[in-house]
C-alpha cells in the first residue's frame, strides 16, 4: 500500500481492522465483515457505525452462506447502512475454485452470482450507496442493465484483477468500460493474505490498452473518492 500510494477500505473481524487502523491510520477507511445476519450482531455493527470506528459496511459475503441479497434475515443491516448512510460492498461473483468440495463452503450457489437478485434491495432502500464487490463476474449481461437502471451502484475489480486470467479480466472489465460505466468502477484487491497480489491487481488496469489514461485514473481513484466521499470520511460529522 505505501508502495503504490494506496488508500482505500480495508475489511475483516474487528479485532483485525482495530489491529490494521492501528498500523495504516488516515491510509484506512475501516469496515466489517459480515459472513452471515447475526455475526455481527446489528446492534453491534450500529454502534460500530455511530462511534465511526466503521466507516464501511463489508464485505458482505452472504452468498457463502447460501443467501440471496433479498433474504429477509438480511433486511436489518440494509435498513441500518440507508438509515445512517454507510456504503455496503456485497460479494456478488465468484468464490474460490471448487469451493464446496475443496474449501468446504458447502453453502455457496453459484446461481446466487447474480447481480439481479439486488434489485429488490435497491428498490426498497433508494438511498442505499452499494458497490457490488468482483463486479459480478462472469455475469456481465446481468451486471449492465443493473448500473443502467440504479445510479447509485457501482462496483470493483476484487480479486478478478489478479485471480482471473489477464485476457478474461480486461474482456470483462471492457465490456462495462464500452456500455458506458467507466466512472462506476473502483478498483479493489481483496487480497487477503497475498500482498504480492496487489501489484498483479494494479498492473492489471496500467495494462489494459482500451482505458484511456483518464478512465484509468477514475478506476484507480476518483471514483471511489466520490462514492465512498473520502474528504467526508476525513473530517468530523
């Protein structure tokens, strides 16, 4: 992160984001990880919220858990992030290669790789600021019409960037770059314990020839500076 200038949201357990706000100071935005409603609690994720010790509702990774983003078990974290207005980032994409059998996530659907599956969400909760984490890969004919319809969404480039082959990434990231989306996507690693995987990530936008020099320049940054309002997180309410 200091190698490439990187700030950004950093997620996880909350001992573990205490632990890393500690360590990377203004360079952080802290969020929480949510696997499944109740874990945390809402009540705890509220007070995390109103003491700004969490800035950033995510990941939400429930679709490990076999959930939808409509399950009604979720509502109350949707009513909460709208009701305080804290942006949530929601995997909607690909879990690890052969989860079920060989990382023993015996509840994710690949069908749950669904970007529709939102909409009720969205149209429930107008105000909600959602970023759809992996971009909803490979769904991409799902993922169009979903940022053509809700201005407020937007995604990023987790772990597609450095996981997927390189010619696949760019297909994918063009095809929302040439429907229009440019300034809807934010680059993100979502490396988890690889650090190396982050230079991966950020060559993979310097690379991609299609992306003119100022797209490239909003998916590194001024995108997520508008969606996450980074000047507003800076300073006190």
């Amino acid at each position: 992160m200091e190698k490439y200038n990187i700030s950004g949201s950093v997620s996880g357990p909350e001992a573990l984001v205490t632990r890393w706000k500690q360590e990377l100071g203004s360079r952080m935005t802290p969020a929480i990880y949510v696997g499944k409603p109740g874990d945390p609690p809402v009540e705890r994720v509220r007070e995390l919220i109103e003491s700004r010790q969490v800035r950033v509702l995510g990941e939400v990774a429930i679709q490990h858990e076999g959930m939808a983003p409509n399950d009604p078990a979720f509502e109350p974290y949707w009513s909460l992030a709208e009701e305080l207005d804290v942006p949530v980032g929601i995997h909607i994409g690909p879990g690890p290669a052969g989860g079920p059998q060989v990382w023993q996530q015996n509840n994710y659907r690949t069908a749950l790789t669904d970007p529709t599956l939102l909409e009720p969400v969205l149209n429930r909760h107008p105000r909600l600021r959602v970023y759809v984490m992996h971009a909803g890969w490979p769904m991409g004919d799902r993922m169009i019409p979903m940022l053509y319809t809700y201005p407020q969404l937007y995604v990023d480039t987790g772990v597609i960037d450095w996981y997927l082959p390189r010619r696949e990434f760019h297909h994918y990231l063009q095809g929302l770059v040439d429907a229009g989306f440019a300034s809807r996507i934010m680059f993100g690693t979502d490396q988890m314990v690889w650090p190396q995987m982050i230079e991966v990530a950020v060559e993979s936008i310097r690379s991609a020839t299609f992306l003119t020099k100022e797209q490239k320049r909003d998916i590194f940054y001024n995108n997520a500076a508008r969606f996450f309002r980074f000047s507003a997180l800076a300073s006190p309410r």
